[in-house]
C-alpha cells in the first residue's frame, strides 16, 4: 500500500491534507484515483489509513477509514556515522540502512576519503540526500524520516555522538575480537542510542583508529572478510536490527 508522511498540521477532525510534492506524486506521477486507500504517517506511532476524497488544485483531502498503532521503528535509536565514499555509494547506503532502521545519518569526513563534498554544493547534496532517505521511508512504510546531517569531521562526529549520549560501535577493519564483538551485539538493548562509525574505502587512519578509542568507541569486527564501505554498513545493521527485534 501506498505510503506518505505528513505534519501533525495537516490533520484534521475530518480527514488529512496532502499538498506540494506529495500531492504531484500522488497524483500526476502514481496517478491514484479518488477511492483509493493509502496509509499516512505523522511521526508517531500512529498509521493512518485513508482513502482519496477528492482532488483540489492544492490538494488532495484524504478521508481517515481507521488508526492503527502501528510501529515500524527499531527500538533503538541508531545513527550511521559514514566516512564519506566515492560516487552514488551514500545513495545506496542512504537507502537500504533507511530500510534497515537508521534515523540520522551523519557523512564524516576523514584522512582516508577520497571524495570530498564541496562546502559551495553541500546544501544541493543535502537535499538530494534528504530526499533519498524519504522515499526509503515511504517504501519501508517507516514512521519517520530519517535525518541527514550536514557533513562533520571525526572529532565533530565523537563531540556529537557525546553529547547526544550514543553509545558507539566502531567497525575496524583490523578488529579480531570475535568473542568480544559478540558479547557487544548481545549487550545491545531496546531504548539506547547507538551510533555506528564506518569507515571510507580508504579505511581508517591510525590516528583516527585511535580517537575513536580514546573517545569510548567499543571496536567490532565484522568478520573474516574485508566488506567495500557500501556493504559494511548495511551488515551492522542487519546485525544490530535483529538482535533488537528478535532476540
């Protein structure tokens, strides 16, 4: 079913109202018909279900059939600190870490980074980022949006996740703790904030390695093989995701 988000101040007694680029998509690029149900988000734990009203030139008015306390959430919060890659790889990360539960992303800057985010063009690159990580949500029928944070360095990135107090987990790739990266999975719990720093296709520099430990990062190692910074990511979530909801 057909998903979208909404502001607690497009919904009324009587129903919900889609305006802006909502309503193009919903009715120009999907082409939904009045009578078809969809199900709405506001960022709570509340699902709308709706069905189209009717048309306006500036909006769509939806009629609520029912409210489901429906929660797609993780119940930790996890926010995804990511040496920035090259190419479309934040896009693909961006997208299936959104599915997996991420609420922040935050890019990092690092020694090792091969790409660099020009400052003159962040706010275009933000956006376009922003976007992604909507659509994610939409097609994950999550009941957030994910933020994404404007680019930070590694000791902004540590200043950040103290201050927010994430408990880290820092993918090393050369961790050869098994036993111990298993008794930190295990150790992980509903209603805790966690923050997990990946590094670039670089890899991390010795200097970094070692902030990251003085700053109270629990280094992990996420197996025998070397992952590309695209693919780690989305295995320590999938990881983190399932001991949340299934163990």
């Amino acid at each position: 079913m057909t998903h979208f988000f909404v502001g607690t101040d497009q919904i009324e007694a009587d129903g919900i109202r889609i305006t802006g680029q909502d309503l193009n998509h919903m009715k120009n690029v999907l082409r939904m018909k009045t009578g078809e149900t969809l199900t709405v988000s506001d960022g709570s734990d509340r699902q709308y279900i709706c069905e189209i009203a009717a048309y306006t030139e500036s909006e769509a008015l939806l009629r609520i059939v029912d409210i489901e306390g429906a929660n797609a959430e993780l119940p930790a919060e996890i926010t995804l600190f990511q040496g920035i890659p090259k190419g479309e790889k934040f896009e693909l990360i961006l997208q299936k870490c959104t599915e997996l539960g991420t609420v922040r992303f935050v890019p990092v800057s690092m020694s090792r980074c091969v790409a660099k985010i020009d400052p003159k063009k962040e706010g275009k690159k933000l956006e376009r980022y922003q976007k992604i990580a909507e659509s994610a949500a939409k097609q994950s029928q999550r009941n957030r949006i994910p933020v994404v944070t404007p680019v930070m360095n590694l000791r902004q990135a540590l200043s950040y996740a103290e201050e927010q107090n994430m408990r880290l987990l820092f993918a090393y790739e050369k961790a050869d703790n098994p036993e111990k990266t298993r008794e930190i999975i295990r150790s992980v719990r509903p209603g805790q904030r966690i923050g997990i720093v990946i590094g670039p296709e670089g890899g991390f520099d010795p200097e970094e390695a070692e902030l990251l430990k003085k700053g109270g990062a629990e280094t992990v190692t996420l197996g025998n093989r070397i992952l590309r910074t695209e693919t780690a990511p989305i295995y320590l979530m999938s990881v983190l995701g399932y001991q949340l909801e299934f163990c």
